[in-house]
C-alpha cells in the first residue's frame, strides 16, 4: 500500500512539474531565440523602465509552440528574393507580464484595444501570449514589419494594406508560421501578438521577474 502511495505522488510530482501552464524562462527551452525585451528598457510607449530584468518567460505549452516555429524559421534560407544564410528566426518583445505592470500600462493607456484591462487580466499576465517578430538569425536583424512594436493604430493591424510588397510578405510570413507551424492565435489589431488556445483560462499571476 505504502509503494502504491508513493508512486502516486510520485507521478503527480512529475505530471505538476511539466504541467503546461507553469511558467519558466523562455531562453531555458530556446537557448538561441533573441531578445529585444521593450518593457525592460525605456523604448517602449510608457517610457518607463516596466521590468527589473530583460528575460522573459512564458507557460511551457506555449514555448514548445514557440521553439516549433522558431525551429522551422531556422530551415528558411531564402524568402522573398532575400538569402538568410543562418535562416530566419524569432524575436520576442515581451511574454509573460505581471499583473501589476498591466494595471500601470492600462492607467496609461486605457484602450483595451491595444492594452486588455487588468481587471479581467491580459493573456500575457497568464504567460499564454507572446509579443514577437521575424529575424535573420545571420545578423540579428529584425525583417522590415508594418510597424514597430506598440503602435496603437491601425497601421498594425493584420487587414492594414497600404505597406510595401515586402513588408505584407514579411507580416505575413510571421503570422502563417505562428499560425499553421505552431498553432498561435492571431490578434487581428496587433502583427506582433498572438496567443496559445486556452490561455485565457490559465491562472492570473503577479509574480515578478528576476
């Protein structure tokens, strides 16, 4: 009986420690995303300096989805005329973000359009969203997008056509690679933003960053 109990909590120990929904560091499952975390600079459209530091985390489920796509940007050695001799990748902007952050953007900003109101909890204060763009991997270049991050207006949306050819590809490259290879959820308001299914019914979290 005892062995039996112990093998018990023995499994759940291991089922809770890769549960989905835990949140751990992004650059623990993807060593060579890169990073251009905003919030933890002043570049951003608070102009406040958001997170003590420029790492950035997300549940488990959503960055395998992420390393699925980053992964397969890697193969991509050629698009839209362009080589990309080390292949494509991804770069995150942010990902989790603590529920307090959201509260301060939203006094800010109060457009739930572009900021969710942090009364019901952004997808990111649940670590289900990420913040994203497209990279040559050679250079550490981001590919030319619509906007930059955190344009509130309708030049980011997804249906926003009056860009260079270029740039449409590239917008939409990001997004049928988010989409189709890694099961994302597209935001049609923002071209960086896109959540994993479910995340809305993940827990709300408020735990900071170190």
């Amino acid at each position: 009986m005892k062995l039996l109990v112990f093998c018990l909590l023995f499994a759940f120990n291991v089922s809770a420690q890769s549960a989905a929904d835990e949140i751990v560091p992004i650059k623990d499952l993807i060593p060579d995303i890169v990073f251009d975390i905003r919030y933890a600079t002043i570049n951003n459209f608070t102009s406040q300096k958001l997170y003590t530091t420029n790492e950035s985390y997300l549940s488990t489920g959503a960055i395998a989805r992420l390393k699925l796509v980053h992964d397969s940007l890697k193969n991509i050695t050629s698009f839209n005329g362009v080589s990309y001799p080390a292949g494509l990748g991804i770069k995150v902007f942010d990902g989790y973000r603590p529920r307090s952050v959201q509260y301060l953007m939203f006094e800010i900003f109060p457009n739930p359009v572009f900021v969710a109101d942090p009364a019901t909890g952004s997808v990111h204060n649940r670590g289900g969203a990420v913040d994203v763009s497209l990279v040559d991997m050679a250079t550490g270049n981001e590919l030319q997008m619509p906007t930059e991050f955190d344009w509130f207006g309708p030049e980011a949306d997804h249906g926003y056509m009056n860009l260079p050819a270029n740039v449409i590809a590239n917008r939409q490259l990001l997004r049928d690679m988010m989409v189709n290879v890694g099961g994302f959820i597209v935001y049609m308001a923002e071209w960086w933003h896109y959540s994993i299914p479910g995340a809305g019914s993940l827990p709300l979290l408020d735990f900071q960053m170190k």
